[in-house]
C-alpha cells in the first residue's frame, strides 16, 4: 500500500514562481516546501485551538473563583 499520494493543485503563475524560488534556495523540491507549508499550518492552527481552550479554561477558572468569593463574602456578612 503506498504511504503518499499524488494531489493536484491549481497556483498562479507569480505564487508557482515565488514557490519555485524558495525552493531552489533551500536546495528542496516542490513537494518538500509544500509538505513543510502544510504542516506548519496544521500546527498553527491546532496551537490556537489550544489556546483558546486554555483562555476559556482559566476564564472559567476566574468565574469560578468570584463566584466563590462572592459566596465566602455573602457568609460573613449573614
């Protein structure tokens, strides 16, 4: 069973030109620079899904801890 396959994808000619530039300077082919791109971009965007899972859990953290104080406050002054 073959691991990689073959995908076809439609570039203008200026982004071809400047991708086979950057290629030709990092001594790399087409498909090295563009499985780089992509991974890149998967890892970006995972990094923010962590992020703001991490923003919303310390939001909640905070919510949690007013609603605490809150309720310790209402307590001592009852």
């Amino acid at each position: 069973m073959r691991k990689n396959q073959v995908i076809n994808i439609t570039l203008s000619d200026d982004l071809l030109q400047a991708v086979d530039k950057q290629a030709e300077i990092e001594l790399r082919n087409r498909s090295e620079l563009f499985r780089e791109a992509v991974r890149t971009y998967l890892f970006s965007k995972n990094a923010d899904k962590m992020h703001q899972a991490f923003t919303d859990n310390e939001s909640n953290r905070v919510n949690d801890i007013k609603k605490f104080s809150d309720f310790e406050n209402a307590t001592t002054l009852a």
